[in-house]
C-alpha cells in the first residue's frame, strides 16, 4: 500500500511494435540526417560488422554506431524540435488504435502510465504529453552544452527496462513492488523482463514468441 493506503497503478507500454505499429528510431535517425548520409551509415556498420569492430546481430551496438555516426554534434534544440515533427506525423498514423484505446482508459481511471522504450524521448515526450503520460522512460543520448556527443547510455531493453522502471518507483532492484498493481504491455523479447514484473502482462507480438506469463491480445483486457 502507499502512504495514503491507496495501491498505487501503474501502466508501462513498450512503443515500437506495441503502441506503434512499427520501428521508430530508423526512421527518424534516417529523416534527421538525410537518407544518403543514413544509406551511408548502413553501409558503414556493415563493414563494421565483417571486420569485427561492431556485432551486427547487437543491437546495442549497431544503435550506438548508427547514432554517433549520424546525429553526433547535431544540437538538442534541433533534434527536439525534429522530434516534435515526427511525433505530429506518428500520431497521424503510426499507431496502433487498439493500443492507444487502452492506454486512454488506463489514463481515464487515473493510473500512472508511462512508455519504457528503446526508441529515442525526443518524439517519444511529445507523444506522451499528447495522452497525459506520466513519464517517458527511452534512450537519451549524451550531451555536452546542448550539444549531442555520440555517446549512449545502456540501451533500454531487457533487464534496463526493469531496473529503471523500479528507479522511477524509487525502488532498489531487489525490492518487491509492494502496494503496486502493475499493467505491462510489450512485443518483444527486450519487453520480457518488463512483463515479468506486472500483475498483469499482455503480449502484443506472435503468440509463437508469447512470455510464459503473459496474455496474448488482442483482445485487449479489461480492467
């Protein structure tokens, strides 16, 4: 329970493939620095990857190299107003309808959401504060005076998604989510421990792939 002996709600969704219909942060790396310098930069990573220097099938890797070669020394200001622009366009019609459906009605009935992705906040907060998100959990790359430097903290996937789900609770990794319900929406394998932490886990991926655990959808539960 919390102070107020109220349980506390909480909604987490993954983005690309769950409230998108699909992957984001391509695209948008892609229409930043132009697609020459973007079919470039995939050129590159494949050399990378023959001569070792990067695994291709790592996608840590293959994000952080894609980033530092295309959006590194780009400004802040310029990559969140770029962000704002492709949020406009994905709320158009990137998403999932069924999804978004859902997070409306855990939004109505006043529980905490918040999307824990991959893909990059700077369309991701715009599309967040568009539905009254409560936070926007995604990969922020490093700046230094406003300015990108290239570099990338640890990709939030897999067991990043819970440790900083859990630091957002103001919880340590080992602490149990006591007084917490928990909803957890993903379509992946880097969404799994993400569900392993909910009450209430839905899969929106092949049911081939469905955690143990979990609930295919759709149909899209009630609550």
């Amino acid at each position: 329970m919390t102070d107020s002996g109220r349980t506390r709600k909480i909604a987490a969704f993954d983005f690309d493939g769950t409230l998108s219909n699909k992957d984001t942060l391509v695209p948008f790396v892609a229409g930043v620095a132009g697609y020459p310098k973007a079919v470039a930069a995939a050129v590159s990573a494949g050399f990378a990857g023959i001569k070792g220097d990067i695994s291709p099938t790592d996608r840590d890797q293959l994000k952080e190299f894609m980033v530092e070669r295309l959006l590194a020394g780009r400004t802040l200001r310029e990559l969140e107003r770029a962000g704002g622009e492709y949020a406009t366009k994905l709320l158009d019609s990137g998403l999932n309808p069924v999804l978004v459906e859902q997070l409306k009605r855990h939004v109505a009935a006043g529980h905490e959401t918040l999307m824990v992705s991959a893909s990059l906040g700077y369309y991701l907060r715009p599309i967040a504060r568009y539905f009254n998100m409560s936070e926007v959990i995604a990969v922020e790359p490093d700046t230094v005076d406003g300015v990108l430097t290239g570099a990338m903290p640890p990709n939030v996937r897999a067991a990043e998604k819970r440790r900083l789900v859990k630091a957002w609770l103001g919880l340590g990794e080992e602490e149990p989510l006591e007084g917490i319900e928990m909803w957890a929406y993903g379509n992946s394998s880097g969404d799994y421990e993400l569900l392993e932490m909910a009450n209430h886990a839905f899969w929106v991926g092949k049911e081939s792939k469905r955690p143990t655990g979990s609930t295919q959808i759709p149909p899209m539960p009630s609550f």
